[in-house]
C-alpha cells in the first residue's frame, strides 16, 4: 500500500509540477493552474455589463492563461479577438499598476474607459481609482513598461 500511495504522490507531484509549468506568465494575473478572472467571463462586461462567471465547461485559453465563459457565444467572441476582452495590465489591480506595484483585480470591481476593461484590488480601491481615471490609467500605462516581466512579489522587495 506504502508504495502505491507513494507512486501516486510522485504522480500527483509530477501532474502539479506540468501544470505550473504551464500555467500564464507574471504578466497575467492567474492562479498556479492558469485561470484568468477567477473564472470571469471578459466578454460578459461588455455584453452583459456585469461580472459573470464563466463555466469551466466553457473555456479558452491565450497567453497560456485559462478564460471561462457563462456562453459559447461569448468564447466565440472572446477567441475571434482576444485582445478586445482581456483587462488591462494582465488583470492586475489598475490603481496598482499606476502605483508601480502588481495586485490582485477583483472581478467584482471594474469599469470599461475607452473600450478597455480595468480592474481594481477592492471597493475602497476602486474608488480612488474613479477620482482621477485618465491620470491613473497615463500613470499604470508608462509603469506596465517597467513591470509587466516582474512578479508581484519582486515589485514589492524595491
């Protein structure tokens, strides 16, 4: 029994190994296993102007990240223009971004300037972010330059 249960942990440890293997870059906003939004539907902002979650029977992937979405036709969407539906700075929390750091987007807190969906770490965050939108996003814009190839945690050792 030992040596099956030890087998199937180096199974186990391989499979999770493979998956962070290919899970999305530091410049996307994902879980260890790639999923984008936490399981959001992009294309739902713009469609449905609200947060909706996707199904994980319904998914495509771009930027070796993981998109679900509540409809077929809303992947369809998604996967005929990509770029069209991901948020800002990988999903990454705007107000942060302007700020030089990389924080989690709630889903839950958003807004789409311009035709682009922004994110934001929390309600209190996302309200001061509305205080000076075009100046925030100049801002998360020049720093992206600077910190899309880093990690989180690398941003904040500075």
């Amino acid at each position: 029994m030992t040596k099956a249960k030890s087998f199937l942990g180096g199974i186990a440890l391989s499979v999770a190994l493979t998956t962070s293997a290919l899970a999305a870059g530091v410049d996307i906003n994902a879980s260890s296993t790639g999923l984008a939004m936490q399981g959001y539907d992009p294309v739902a902002y713009f469609n449905a102007g609200e947060p909706t979650k996707g199904s994980y029977k319904v998914t495509s992937s771009f930027d070796d990240a993981t998109y679900w979405f509540a409809t077929e036709e809303n992947k369809a969407l998604f996967e005929a223009n990509p770029e069209a539906y991901i948020p800002a700075y990988g999903g990454y929390c705007a107000f942060g971004a302007a700020m030089g750091f990389k924080f989690d987007g709630d889903p839950n807190q958003w807004k789409i300037v311009d035709d682009v969906l922004y994110l934001n770490l929390s309600k209190d965050i996302q309200e001061r972010w509305a205080q000076d939108i075009p100046g925030f996003i100049e801002k998360a814009d020049v720093n992206w330059d600077n910190i899309e190839d880093k990690s989180p945690a690398e941003l904040l050792e500075q």
